[in-house]
C-alpha cells in the first residue's frame, strides 16, 4: 500500500458515517477539528428532532409534567394519617352513618358499662332501631327500665341520632322448626325427660 493510498483511507476513516457533513458550508473538506465539530453539530440536531417527535407524541395524549414537591407549605400531597384519609374516604361514600352504628358495636361495654354489657350484647342496628338481646328474662327487664339512661350515654359516646330506639329480646330459645315444611302442634316430646 503506498503513501497516498493510506492517506485517502484515513480520510475516508475520518469523515465518518454517511449522515455526517464531510464538507463544510463553503464546500471546502472538513479535517480534523472541523470535523469533530460538525459531528457534534449533527448529533444535536438529530437529538432536537427526536425529543420534538417524542412531544408531539405525548401532547396527543396528555402532557407529562414534571412532578414538583410540595414545599413548604401545607399541600393534599403531604403525607396524612391514616384516621384524616378514612375519615375523608368515609365522608366522600356516605359510609358515615354504618360507621357510627359499627362504633355501638364495637364500644358496647364501655356506651353501657361493664355489667350490662357482660348480660347484653347488641345484635342489629336498623334505621336507628337497636336490637339488643339479654341474657335472661330478669336482664330483659331490667334493660327495660334503663332505656332512657342506656339512650343518653350512646348519644353521648357515639353521636346524637345514631340510636334512637332500643328494642329488647329475651333469651332465645332453641327452634325446633327445621326447612321450609312443618306440621302444627306440639313438636317433640320427651326432649327433656
């Protein structure tokens, strides 16, 4: 290989791929430098015309912006406790009302106090209608006479409306009565000796 054979195939070498300008704008030869600056030149271009093709694509769809923090103010994207966040989620539903009725259930022995609630339990909440049901006849009874009181300290403790009826059940009672058929009379005998 001669001389000028190797110098035309460092030249070849050097101009690069095929997209790259070998010539300048004065149609002179780039070498060198020059050559290294129109390459740079190139790759900026073809990286402005990508990320101009990328935002059309993503303006046809919705704009993304860049998340920002929330600063130093107080912001609905600061972290919350999680209590603020149900009792949000619970408003928005209207789950408002069975919460307050669920909290009947769950504090019964603290609404009621600790001897009513180890004979009682209660067992529906309908339209403001609580169903409690006792132990014995006696606690039914006595349930009877302390409905006003037992009204007052549900108020109190849950909220005014959430109660405002109590119905009380007896013992109950083992049904003898099994599927959808039944003959009328006396059922069983000599259950009980």
């Amino acid at each position: 290989m001669t001389s000028g054979e190797r110098a035309e195939r460092a030249d070849t070498a050097a101009t690069g791929p095929a997209d790259l300008p070998a010539t300048g704008s004065d149609g002179a030869e780039l070498h060198g430098s020059d050559l290294a600056r129109a390459a740079l030149q190139a790759a900026k271009e073809k990286s402005k015309a990508q990320r101009r093709t990328r935002r059309s694509v993503l303006g046809s769809g919705g704009s993304r912006r860049r998340r920002r923090w929330s600063g130093p103010g107080a912001d609905e994207r600061d972290p919350q406790p999680l209590g603020r966040l149900a009792s949000r989620l619970a408003t928005e539903h209207g789950w408002n009302d069975r919460l307050s009725g669920g909290q009947v259930f769950a504090r019964w022995n603290g609404l009621v106090g600790g001897d009513i609630a180890e004979h009682t339990k209660p067992v529906a909440l309908s339209d403001g209608e609580l169903t409690v049901q006792a132990e014995s006849t006696a606690w039914a009874t006595q349930l009877r006479l302390l409905q006003r009181q037992i009204l007052q300290r549900i108020a109190d403790g849950v909220g005014k409306g959430v109660v405002r009826k109590i119905k009380v059940q007896g013992p109950a009672a083992p049904s003898w009565r099994h599927g959808p058929r039944h003959v009328p009379g006396r059922g069983p005998r000599d259950t009980y000796g």
